[in-house]
C-alpha cells in the first residue's frame, strides 16, 4: 500500500510541475504599423469571382481577411467600395446548375449566368463622397502601366465608382489617399493577361497586348516608390503563370474522342492535308493557324485552348473537326512562349525592387504551380480543375473565398518572417469554395 500510494505522489508531484503552454500572442512585429492598410491591386485585390464583382466576393477579399487578423495586431477599420447587391457588377455572375445545351438535350451540371434580381444598378456611378476613402484600392482590368494614366477612372468603370477625381487624377494618387502606414501591392498580373485570354495575337485592344517591359518597371517603380515614401511597409506579391489556371487548362488540346466511323469520316474530309489525321480514341483538335497548310492544322501539346470558347460549337457545329477553332480561343507554342517570357520578366523586376526596398515578396507563381498539382490544407484537398478543385471560381481566372484565403495566409507567413510578427492565420475551410446546388 505504501508503495501504490508512491507512485501517486510522484505522479501528482510530476504533474504540478508540468508547465502551462499558451498560445502565443499576436505581435505586430518590428517596425509594422497597420493602423491605415492599403491594399494595391487588381480584380483579385478587389474580391473579384465568378467573373464578376458582387458583394459577398468582396466581402471575402483577402485584403478584407488580411485585415481582420491586423485587428489583433492594432489594425484599424478597413473600407472597401462594395456593390450593392449580390447579382454582379458589370454583368452577372456565374453560378453553378443543372442546366441543357443550346444543341442538344443533355443535362449538365456547370456554370450560367446568375438569373436572380438585379440588384446591382447604378453601380458605375462615383461613391467616393457618401462612402470613400476606400482602404481596398483593387481595380478589376487595371495594369501596372495604368497607374500613370491622368484621367484613368473615366476609362475603367470600377475605377469610376470609387476614384475621388475619376477625370483628373491617376490611380498612382488614388492609392495614397488614405495615407497608408501597411500596404499589400499585387500588380501587374493584367499586364499579360489581357494578351492571353484574348488568344494572344488575336487581340487588338492596347489591354489585349503585353505591357513594354521598360513602361513596366517605371510604372511598378514609382508605384512602390510613392507608397514607400511616407514610410509605410508592406508586402509585395508576385505575378502567376497564367497558363497555370484552369481558365486554359480546362479544355484538354486531345479532348476530342473518337469512335472508327468518326475517324475515318474526318480523315476523308482531310483527304488532301496530310498534316490533319485521326484515330479511334483521343484527338488534337483541328485550329486556325495562318502559318499552316490551309490556315489550319491540328493542336500540340502545350498549346491551349481557351474556357471562353464556346462549347455548343464544339459539340454541334464542327469546331476543332470540320472547321477549326479560331485563333483568338487558342495560345499557340509561340504565344505560349511570349507570356512566360514577360510573366518571368515582370517577376525579375519584382523581385528586384523587393530587394531594394526590404520587403517580403510572396511568390505566388510558384504557390498557385503547387494548387496545380494539389495540395492539403487542414484535411482539405485543393486543386486547379476547374469546379471541382476548392481554389478556383467558375470564370476559370479568379480564386473562391477559399483560394483567397490560401493566398491571405501566404501573405500573412511571409509578414511573420519578415518582420518578425506573429499574426494569426485565417481559417481557410470557414469560408466556401464553389456552391453547389
């Protein structure tokens, strides 16, 4: 018995010096002040998903989920220039249903315009005197080489509604308004997209072109400069491959399946273009492309063909077989190539002037290339295909609240390192993914 009763006191003596283990408290780091955050950006700043602007989108901004976490660290209030309503600003949203095709009668489950109430009107028209000044500058359709532009708000409808002098000032002054003391700033992402989702040589529109590399890294420098020049910090966030999101790797260049008869059908159609064969099975789809025999010849591997192209002609009016799909829903090799080359480009200026200035940068290239491939997070499965994956919205090309969440704690990791911080993470799995219905 005395022996039993032992062990319990050295049990009891073992357990009363057992010491306390609580949570680190949240630090703002060295010097970091977040009273005035200003977040710089485009459409993914802005909250921008399911290809439009909508009020739970921008709700579910990662400057807004930034924000919040800068509240446990003395962070101020964050203002941003929300739409009215839910049903999308300049058009619809996408939401996903059960719905028929144009040209047959088959169900499918995917993304179509939101046919709820509008309740989106006047959303052109200038907030900034009842609402502003806005803490979240992101502009959907601004490049880096915008910032310069006098006048830029009377060209670009969400600049418009939020800009304090949209006929006179530049977004390069808008974004100093607040006098910020924190800043994130994700530029330059527009500055070769425009060129791709329209197909690349296929646009004709200045933003469908990559931007002059020289214009660029004036226009990036004396954005970063301006913003540094009160003494604010922050944190810089590079540009993603964007041949990497599912708005050009949804639709596989071999997806067209086809049975013997099929085959040969089209092989007799091509009798004369020895350079277009099918077999049974999976097919490159037949392009336009004024370099070949014909203007047209079949799809390599590593080209891409574009979310936008309409999928009823795919299915029912011959394209990619008996006529080739146009140029302007495809990226050749070439124009593959010219996208990579300014993307690394962009990335090198970057990175650079994050040097100079000592500033985190989070290398979202490299991140969203790991949801490409998948990754975990919390128990929880993301990926870049398209609705299924968890990351990415039904307009192929802007994150869900959850992907906007993966890149807030991103952001938030490299603050941590950098400064010597200990801001709290967001919690990714609280907020939605793709609804479906």
């Amino acid at each position: 018995m005395k022996k039993i009763y032992s062990i319990g006191l050295l049990a009891l003596l073992a357990a009363s010096c057992k010491p306390t283990i609580e949570p680190e408290k949240p630090q703002k780091g060295e010097g970091t002040d977040f009273t005035r955050y200003v977040a710089v950006g485009n459409s993914l700043t802005a909250g921008f998903s399911d290809g439009a602007l909508y009020r739970t989108g921008q709700m579910n901004s990662y400057p807004s989920m930034l924000a919040g976490q800068f509240k446990m660290v003395g962070g101020g209030d964050f203002k941003q220039p929300l739409v009215p309503g839910e049903y999308g600003f300049p058009g619809p949203k996408f939401v996903l249903a059960i719905h028929k095709g144009l040209c047959d009668t088959a169900a499918l489950l995917g993304p179509v315009p939101f046919t709820g109430a509008l309740d989106t009107a006047g959303t052109s028209q200038n907030i900034y005197a009842v609402e502003g000044p806005f803490n979240n500058m992101g502009i959907p359709g601004i490049r880096a080489v915008d910032y310069l532009i006098p006048g830029y708000g009377m060209v670009n409808p969400f600049a418009r509604r939020m800009f304090v002098s949209p006929a006179g000032s530049r977004p390069l002054d808008e974004m100093l308004i607040l006098n910020p003391t924190f800043f994130s700033l994700w530029i330059g992402g527009n500055d070769v997209l425009g060129y791709a989702t329209a197909g690349g040589e296929g646009g004709t529109l200045p933003t469908q072109k990559i931007s002059d590399v020289n214009l660029f890294n004036a226009a990036y420098d004396s954005v970063l400069t301006r913003l540094k020049s009160r003494g604010a910090q922050g944190v810089l966030l590079n540009i993603p491959d964007v041949t990497a999101i599912p708005f050009f790797t949804t639709v596989p260049a071999n997806g067209l399946v086809l049975d013997k008869n099929n085959a040969n059908l089209l092989n007799n159609a091509y009798n004369s273009l020895t350079h277009i064969r099918f077999d049974v099975g999976n097919n490159y789809f037949v392009i336009q492309d004024a370099t070949a025999p014909a203007g047209m010849r079949q799809i390599k591997q590593g080209e891409y063909i574009l979310l936008s192209t309409p999928q009823d002609s795919l299915k029912c009016a011959g394209w990619g077989t008996r006529k080739p799909i146009p140029a302007s829903y495809v990226l050749t090799a070439d124009e593959v190539a010219k996208i990579k080359a300014a993307t690394t480009a962009f990335n090198s200026i970057i990175q650079i002037m994050a040097k100079r200035e000592n500033l985190p940068m989070v290398d979202v290239n490299a991140y969203l290339k790991t949801i490409q491939s998948g990754i975990m997070y919390s128990g929880v499965g993301y990926n870049a295909t398209f609705v299924s994956g968890g990351a990415f919205s039904l307009d192929g090309m802007h994150l869900t609240p959850r992907g906007y969440a993966l890149v807030a704690n991103k952001i938030i990791e490299a603050i941590n390192n950098h400064y010597g911080a200990t801001i709290p993470k967001v919690d990714v799995n609280k907020y939605n993914g793709v609804l479906f219905p």
